[in-house]
C-alpha cells in the first residue's frame, strides 16, 4: 500500500469513528429520557453507567494507570476531576430528563459547551477568540435563546422543561470547567475517563442516602440497556472512538462531527420515543448546529 492509499485508509477509519461516536452520542439523549418512561431514578441510572464502564475500563487500567487507580494525574487532581464528571454530573444529566424532552440535552449541553470554554479560557489561560469564533458563539448563543424560548415560558406544551434546561446548562458549565482544568493539566483523554470512572465506585453507595434507588423493582431487559448503553458505549466505546478520531483526523476535524449529535436526536427522539420538536425549536436548532459548525472550523485567534 502506497502512502496516498494508507493515508486515505487511515481517514476513512477516522471518519468512521467519529460518525458512529455521533451516533452514541445522539442516541444517549434518547436512552437517558426511556430511563424516565421505565421507571429508573437518576440514581439506578448513575450506578448502571460507572459499575458497567469500570467493569469494560478495569483491564486496560490496570495495565495503563501507574500508580492505580489515578496514574499520571496524581490523586488531588483526579479526585477534582471525578467530583465534576463523576456520579454528580451522571445525576444531573438524568435529572434533567425528567423534566425536558430528549433533544434539549443534545442541543442546550454541546451548544453552550464551547461558548462557556471559550470564556473560561479566556479568565484563566489568557486565550482570546477570533471574530469568527466570536460569531459563531453568538449565533450559538441566538440559537439556543430560540430553542428553549418555549420551555422558558412554561409553554402549556414544555411545561415544566425549563428545569430540565436549566439543569443542562449547568452540565454546560460543568464540561467546560472540566475541559479547562484537562487542558492546564495537560491530561491525557484516556487516563482521566479510566481514573474518573474508577474513583466514582466508592460514592456510588451513597447515593442511596439521596436517591431512590429501584433497581431491585425494574424489568431485566431495561436494566441492560441502560448499563449497556450509558456504561459500555458512551463511558468506553464513545471514548475511544473520539480518540481514535482525532489521532487520525486531528482534534479540529474530529470536533466537527460534534453538531451531529443534536440532529441524530432529533431523528432518535422522533421515531424511537415519539418525541417530536415544534417548529420554533427546529429553527432554534438549526441556529445552534450552524453557530457550532462556524465556531468549530475558525481559528481561534484573528
């Protein structure tokens, strides 16, 4: 094989990864919201997402992670990391899906990442964005003011989703910090998620004392899919394809792939639970995947 070829081949693999990460990502939306329907508190949730990642994660751990369980990122600064994507942020995820539909986690969480990021970087590494970076979190901005205007206004058909949407904008604010810290820290993608799903175990008899906790009441077939989905595909297989994309894509391209994952909802939520937008919401969305796209393809300084 010449390089042309393997090059080619190597960008083929990577845009594989990064489309089938989109899909995961766009579907968890919809799995999280089914929780709710099936009867599952925030906490059964959290317990089946970490129990099922550390059980994929523990093997490669073990022989990656030295020292166990914290590696290279020392046991202050994975702790700091575990308290922000840990079983708290798992919570707050499937809390909000109690109260707003499946497509507001994928358009209000991603959309507000970058602009809550590009501030945070801004306050605490100095990085300033360019114009056209500006303008894409503007219109982002825009977009996602239109989108949940109706979930704001406790519309008579989002009533009460504007909990749910406020809980993501916290998730928002929570990826950002963390992006932030992983980022001055120079962590390594792999070693945190591994570190961070590890270090979740001890908490998670905890959160008996604050949730309820119905798993011993809930359907086999349910319980599966919700370990299988929130813990196998999103905590490890999500990871590694990401990462696998951008070591052969480059972190710009692979980042593309993200406005994807607010129109495989859109499609999840539609045929799989019945969960249709209204048009104002669709206008928003469009505003927001293209407020993404601009923001993701300019450079980061003028």
């Amino acid at each position: 094989m010449n390089q042309a070829s393997a090059l080619a081949s190597r960008s083929t693999i990577g845009l594989a990864c990064g489309l089938l990460c989109a899909l995961i990502w766009g579907v968890q939306a919809v799995v999280s919201r089914q929780s709710v329907a099936d009867g599952f508190s925030a906490g059964d949730v959290t317990i089946l997402r970490f129990i099922a990642a550390s059980l994929v994660l523990l093997p490669f751990a073990l022989r990656r992670l030295k020292p166990f369980p914290v590696g290279r990122l020392g046991w202050k600064r994975a702790l700091v990391l575990t308290a922000l994507v840990g079983p708290t942020y798992s919570l707050i995820l499937v809390g909000g899906a109690h109260f707003a539909p499946a497509l507001h986690s994928s358009v209000i969480s991603p959309g507000l990442i970058p602009v809550c990021t590009a501030l945070l970087a801004f306050l605490v590494l100095g990085e300033r964005a360019g114009r056209a970076r500006l303008a894409g979190l503007g219109l982002l901005v825009l977009g996602i003011a239109v989108f949940s205007y109706e979930a704001l206004a406790n519309t008579p058909t989002r009533e009460g989703a504007w909990i749910g949407d406020l809980l993501f904008v916290l998730i928002a604010v929570i990826w950002s910090v963390f992006g932030v810290l992983c980022r001055r820290w120079g962590a390594d993608a792999v070693e945190v998620t591994m570190a961070t799903c590890l270090l979740a175990l001890p908490f998670l008899p905890l959160l008996a004392l604050v949730q309820p906790i119905n798993l011993a009441q809930l359907p086999l077939p349910a319980i599966a899919l919700q370990a299988f989905y929130q813990g196998v595909l999103v905590g490890a297989l999500a990871l590694f394809l990401y990462t696998q994309s951008v070591a052969t894509l480059g972190a710009a391209r692979a980042a593309l792939f993200l406005p994807l994952v607010p129109v495989v909802t859109a499609v999840a939520s539609a045929v799989l639970i019945g969960e249709h937008a209204s048009l104002q919401e669709i206008a928003g969305m469009g505003l927001a995947v293209t407020g993404m796209v601009v923001a993701l393809r300019a450079p980061s300084a003028a």
